[in-house]
C-alpha cells in the first residue's frame, strides 16, 4: 500500500514539472536579483526577457526571465536542483547578446547591494556570472579601472550615470577617436590606469571571439597610463612655467613668420622677382629677423619644460595609432596626442595661436633661419641670375663650336699656306688666321672665367633650391673647364706651331731641291758623255755627222729632261722668300748650269747642223752648175749630155743623166729643208749663219721662183726633154 501511494506520489511530482499543462512543479524563487545588461556607450540597464526554461531535477520548468535567482536573500545564485547550473541562465546571456550587450555583474554589485550579496557571498555571485559568460563566450566589453588604495576599481562617471568601456576596431585596438575620448576620459577622471586588469578583461572578450590586439592593445594602454602619469606630476609645473606666457606678445609671429615664408617660397633666387616693390626682400629681411628675435623669447621659455614635454610627445608617438597631418590636425584631433596637447592647452590657457607656436616653434626656427639665408641670397645674387647664366653658357657653347671651325681653318690653311710661303706670309692670310683664332681664344676664356666668377660669388648662398639649380648648371659648365684648358693651351702653341710648319715647309724644300739638283746632274754628265765625243770630231776637224745623228735622239730627250728640271726649279723658287738665300742661291746656281747645258748642246748641234747645211749649200750650188752650164765649159753637165743624144739620139744616157740629177736634188732639198728647220730653232745671232739660211731660203722656197732647184731642173732639164717628146 504505501508503495503504491508514493509511486502515484512520484508520479504526480513528474507530471507537475512536465510540460503537460499541469503548472511548475518547482515554485519560483521569491528571492532575486536584476540582471544588468552593459551597452557599449557605457550605460546598463536591467533586462526583462519573459520566462525562461531550464531543465530542473525533476524535469524541464520556466520561471520569469532577467533574473538572478536566489534561496535567500542575499543568498548566492547557485540553486540547488539545477542540473545544468549557471548555464541554465545562457538565456538571460542571449538576451544580453542580442541587443549588443554584455551581462554586467560589477553592476549589478553596485546597484542592486542588499539583494547581491555581500563578501564571500559577493565574490561567489561574481564568480558565478563570471564563469557564465566564460562559458557562454559572453565576455564584449573592457571597462576601464582605476588604481586606487583598495586596489582596481571599475570607472563610473556620475554626470552621465555610465561605466565607460573600450570600444575596439576590426584590428582590435582602439582606433583613434577612441584613443582620443579614452584619453579624455583618463585626464579628467582616472589618474592611475589599471592597465593590466584591463589587458585581462580583455583577454576574455578574445576568448569570447571578438578580435582583440592584446599586444597593441597593451601597448595602448599602457602609453597612455605613462604619459597621464606624467600629466598628474608636471601639470602645476607647465602651468606655472608657462602660464604668463601672453598671445599679444607672441601671437603674431605664426603671422610673420608665414608672410616671409610665403614670399621666400613664391621667389626663387636667381630667378626674377615675384614683387614688384624692389624694397620687398629688404623688409622680409627686416621682418624675418623681428620673428626670430621673439621665438628665441618664446624658445628660451619653451625650454624650461622641453625634457617634461619632450618625453610626453615620444610616449605618445610609441602609441599605435594614426599620426596628425600637421600641426593644426594634431591640435583639432589630437588622437593618441589628446593628453600632450591638453598639458600644452591648459598651460597657456587654450590660445590657440599660443599653442600652435608651442608645437611649431623649433620647426619655425629652423624655417625661418632657412628664409633668412635664402633672403640675403635673394638680396645678394642679381635677378635672373640663372637666366643670364643660361644664355652666358649657351654663347659659350657657341662660341668653342666657333672656334672647333676656325681651329680646323687655321690648321688647313697652315698645311697648304705654308708649303708656298714663307715667315713673311705671317702679314698675309696666315697671320690673318693665326691672329683672328689667338683674338678668340682669349675672348672666350676670358667669357669662361667670367661665367666661373660669377657662379663662385654664390658659394655662400646656403638655399638648397638654388644650390640644386646652380649644380645643375656647374654640371653643364664642367666639361667646358677641360675644352677650355685645351683651347688655352693650343693658343700658347699656336707660334711653335706656325715655326714648326715653316720649317717643314723649309725641310721639304731642301729635299725638293736636293732631288731636283741631283738629277740635274745626272742628266748633265749623261748629255756631257754623249757631246763629248763630237766636239772631239769637230775641234779636229771631222764629220761628226753621224755620230751626232746616233746620238741626237737621247741627247734630246735628256734636253727635255733638263728642261723638266728647270720647270721643277721655278716651281720651287716661287716657294721661297728673301730670308731663303741658301736655296735661292741654289737654285740660281742650278738654273744656270742647266741653262748652260742647253746651249751646249744648242752650240754642238749648231756646229753639226752648219756644217752639214753648209756642204749640202755648196752641192746644190754644184748641182745647178750641172744644169746650167755649157757644155764647153762642162762636159759633165747635162747640156754636154743633151748635146751627145742630139748627136746620136741614144736616149739611155739622157734619161741616167735625168734620174741622177733627181736623185740628187730631191736628196738636197731634203737635207736643206730639215737643216733649215733646225737653223731657224737655235741661235741666229751669227752673220754666217743669217746669210746661209737666206741663201738656202733662196734655194727651197717660194715655190716657183727663179732661184729655187726645182724651178732650175724644169727651166733646164725638164723643158728639153719635153721639146723632144721624151717626158
């Protein structure tokens, strides 16, 4: 029986808990606390999320939702019967989840403090929410704590009711308008970071599988705890520092000192002006150096705090994150340099110009030492001076191209003068070119080392831009230096070079004149060997006919050789000058020995030619006996022939009489017409031979006249035979 009754009993108990539509079996708890939902601006709230269902010991049962349920009160929220433990409350984690939340048990402490639990009570329930979002992957936030004397306490900011938590990037770290509202947030109300109770939090938001840059992330938090520890011992000290610091007596030197900045960037030295107002350059000059007088005040006051805002700026900078585009960019957003630029602010009570200098004022100096030197350059090198320059070099260029052609002149010119001239040609066209080039060389030297000057007057100008510019054009004049130096060097042997020729020229000639006189010579001993022998005949008296006709064939061609030479003498004496007296008096010498030559050979000829003329003038006078005389007078003349045909009409004699007579005549014109020819050719300055070649013209010549051979053998000879039929 009583079996029976507690089965029914256990039965009953089962369905109660079953989802049959009996009810809850296991009543809810009265005892409770809110679950607290954490939001990533920092503000909590409670959740109220209906039921939720969780298996029980003795099955499945669902109690009101956004809760935290307790025996007692105060009591921890580990109930006893709950098979699955704190994950029967992953629901309320969800619920959390799904509106971008995280539970929050530091929270639900501070809120909810009689209900929550109290010491170890606390501690158990803290643990328990805990390891809930450990299992659940329900860790999303990282509170920010504080170091304090009870150890780290989590940041609450009154004025806004939040807990302010770090807001990470896709990379994990904060980004930089985080850094910048994170760092705000530590200025005003977090003196000492709880870095690495952060770093831990933050371990479990990784674990949870949010993406998390522990290492940067570290490297972030912990910069900006240094420079905010920094913030809290020097603040007094930059305040009192530079506190008096006035913008009236500073603020306009970022004015200033961006006016001349502005004209030493719109005008480049060298180049021409960008202003009008030829005075301009002098009052930048004026203003540049007013700046630089007052920032090294502003310097001198800047360098009491340097090493303190020095050390702030390089912790910054080691921060990860973004760097400012400029100065003005840092100061509107200052990102991970929210802290150094608010330290700067308060010290000079936000002027805006003030700070601007404090960040400025070293990187000014140096600008505006830079426009100084350019300044002074702009003052110093003459305007457009790069363009002058430009056209100085581009005229030089032209001028060497001028002088590569009237080099090329002068060495033609003295290659081809001087073989025909000698030193007195230095008044001619070779000392023209000699003096037009060494005239030029010297101009554009001179034109070279006035552009050289030029360029070494600017050798204390400091502007980078204008060093740039000037190197390129040194760059174009550097080959020149090496071209110039040649040109110089040629022109100081430009003399040597004219001597030199001169003396060539001389060489070549006494090497002309050498050959031509030893062929002279040659050819004198050659016609001398075959005169010799006939002079030898004449001077005894003998017929050197024949042997001068055996020779007079090479005798006249070594006559032309001779007069070859004499030709080549001419040539060689129109080369020389009055100073060439050694040669002249050679070639003097030779023309007259080869002249002498000639008329030797002309005398000899003239001897052969006479004589021979002359016997043949004696036989044609004997032939025109023959003709002519009676035959009482001469019984071998023709008339004594003709006669004895008349006589005895044998024609045989006549005719052998008549061929004979032919034969004889034609073989005395010959010779006297080529005689003649030879006599007319040589010297007729002897009376003898003026009055044989008229009686020999007499004999030969004009055709038809009385006195001629031909005219004697027809009148005398050929008309009788005619008159007897016999021709």
């Amino acid at each position: 029986m009583n079996n029976t009754v507690k089965y029914i009993f256990i039965v009953v108990f089962m369905l109660e808990f079953s989802d049959f539509g009996f009810g809850l079996i296991a009543p809810v708890p009265q005892f409770s606390t809110p679950a607290m939902c954490l939001t990533s601006d920092g503000s909590v709230r409670s959740l109220e999320t209906g039921v939720f269902c969780f298996t029980h010991a003795f099955g499945r049962t669902c109690w009101p939702g956004g809760r935290f349920y307790q025996e007692s009160p105060g009591g921890t929220f580990s109930i006893s019967g709950l098979v699955t433990g704190n994950l029967s409350y992953a629901p309320v984690v969800e619920a959390c989840r799904s509106i971008g939340g995280e539970i929050d048990e530091g929270a639900m402490a501070l809120n909810y403090l009689s209900t929550f639990g109290t010491l170890a009570t606390k501690a158990q329930n803290l643990n328990f929410i805990q390891n809930l979002k450990d299992k659940t992957r329900g860790h999303k936030f990282i509170p920010v704590y504080n170091n304090t004397a009870l150890g780290s306490v989590r940041l609450f900011t009154k004025d806004t009711n939040k807990y302010p938590v770090i807001n990470l990037d896709y990379n994990g770290v904060m980004a930089d308008s985080e850094l910048q509202s994170f760092s705000n947030i530590v200025i005003s109300q977090v003196p000492s970071l709880s870095v690495q109770y952060m770093i831990d939090k933050a371990k479990k938001v990784l674990e949870s599988g949010i993406k998390v840059d522990l290492v940067n992330l570290k490297k972030q938090l912990e910069g900006i705890a240094a420079i905010r520890d920094l913030l809290e011992k020097n603040m007094n000290f930059f305040i009192n520092t530079l506190g008096n610091m006035k913008g009236s007596d500073y603020g306009k030197i970022l004015d200033n000192a961006a006016e001349v900045i502005v004209y030493t960037s719109q005008n480049s030295i060298g180049q021409s002006k960008n202003s009008t107002d030829s005075t301009k350059t002098e009052k930048m000059i004026n203003l540049c150096e007013k700046s630089l007088k007052e920032l090294d005040i502003f310097i001198l006051a800047k360098n009491n705090v340097r090493s303190v805002f020095e050390n702030v700026m390089n912790l910054a900078k080691q921060i990860p994150g973004s760097e400012p585009y400029d100065t003005d960019d840092m100061i509107k957003n200052p990102r991970k340099y929210t802290i150094p630029v608010f330290l700067v602010s308060e010290a000079l009570k936000k002027d805006e110009k003030m700070i601007k200098l404090f960040f400025e004022a070293d990187v000014l100096k140096s600008q505006l030492l830079v426009a100084k030197n350019k300044l002074e350059a702009l003052k110093a090198v003459k305007e457009n001076f790069f363009t002058n320059l430009d056209k100085k070099i581009m005229e030089l260029n032209d001028k060497i191209s001028t002088l590569a052609k009237k080099k090329k002149i002068f060495e033609k010119i003295l290659e081809e003068y001087t073989v025909k001239r000698t030193k007195q040609d230095m008044g001619g066209i070779v000392r023209k070119v000699f003096e037009e080039l060494q005239k030029d060389i010297s101009d554009t030297a001179q034109n070279y080392g006035k552009i050289v000057q030029s360029i070494q007057e600017t050798q204390s100008v400091q502007d980078n831009q204008f060093i740039a510019t000037l190197t390129e054009y040194q760059k174009r004049l550097a080959p020149l230096e090496t071209t110039m130096k040649g040109y110089v060097a040629y022109k100081d042997g430009m003399t040597q070079m004219v001597e030199n020729a001169y003396q060539k020229a001389l060489n070549e000639k006494n090497v002309i004149l050498q050959k031509v006189a030893q062929e002279i010579r040659n050819h004198i001993n050659e016609i001398n060997a075959l005169l010799n022998p006939i002079i030898a005949l004449l001077n005894n008296q003998q017929s050197a006919d024949e042997l001068w006709q055996k020779s007079f064939q090479k005798i006249n061609i070594l006559s032309n050789f001779l007069l070859i030479d004499k030709a080549n003498l001419e040539t060689l004496f129109t080369t020389i000058g009055a100073d060439d007296i050694i040669i002249k008096s050679s070639i003097i010498s030779l023309n007259t020995g080869v002249l002498t030559e000639i008329q030797a050979i002309n005398e000899v000829q003239k001897r052969i030619v006479f004589g021979k003329i002359y016997g043949t003038y004696v036989e044609a006078n004997l032939l025109k006996k023959r003709m002519t005389a009676d035959s009482k007078d001469d019984q071998k003349s023709f008339n004594a022939v003709w006669e004895k045909y008349l006589q005895d009409g044998n024609t045989s004699l006549v005719f052998s009489e008549y061929n004979d007579i032919v034969l004889q005549k034609n073989k005395i014109k010959d010779v006297l017409s080529q005689s003649l020819i030879i006599l007319s050719a040589i010297d007729k300055s002897s009376l003898d031979i003026q009055n044989l070649i008229k009686e020999v013209g007499l004999l030969l010549a004009p055709v038809g006249a009385e006195t001629t051979l031909d005219k004697i053998f027809e009148n005398n000879v050929i008309s009788k035979l005619k008159s007897k039929r016999l021709l």
